[in-house]
C-alpha cells in the first residue's frame, strides 16, 4: 500500500520517501518531526486495511482517516501554493 502511493505522489513529481526500516513507527514518527519533514504520511496496520492514511503536518498538525486522493490533493496544492520572493 505504501510502495502504491509513494509511486502515485512521484508521478505527480512530488519528492517522496517510504521509510521501511524495521524501527516503530512512534520512533519513525519522531526522526521525521526532528528532520522537519513537510508532510508525513503515515500508514499503520489499519490505515493499510482501510486504505487510508494519516497525514502529518510539519507543526505537528494530524489529520486521520483521509483517502489517499485527499491527501494527494492537499500536497499538490500546497506546493502548486507556495510563492518565493526574491529580495
């Protein structure tokens, strides 16, 4: 499941990263939050049952429940979004 979306976000040209150490996913969870992660999908043993995933913002914001096409439209359009400024 997760090796599905990661392939649909890299179609998208999104950068992504499956993290698919034998580590638990609260420590996962935290390597990812120290590193500054923008956003982390996170799947355990019932999102992958329900084919849902849950989303992590980088302030530590979590969104459950949600479908892989929601989620997939929240990171688009958070990068399609974003504006940089040249001083």
């Amino acid at each position: 499941f997760c090796g599905e979306i990661m392939t649909q976000l890299k179609a998208e040209k999104v950068r992504a990263h499956f993290d698919n150490r034998n580590e638990q996913l609260k420590f996962k969870i935290r390597e990812g939050q120290l590193q500054k992660v923008p956003f982390m999908i996170i799947v355990g043993d019932r999102e992958a049952e329900n084919k849902t995933v849950s989303l992590r913002l980088r302030d530590g914001t979590e969104h459950k429940g949600l479908t892989v096409d929601q989620v997939r439209k929240i990171i688009l359009t958070t990068i399609k979004e974003r504006h940089f400024t040249v001083s």
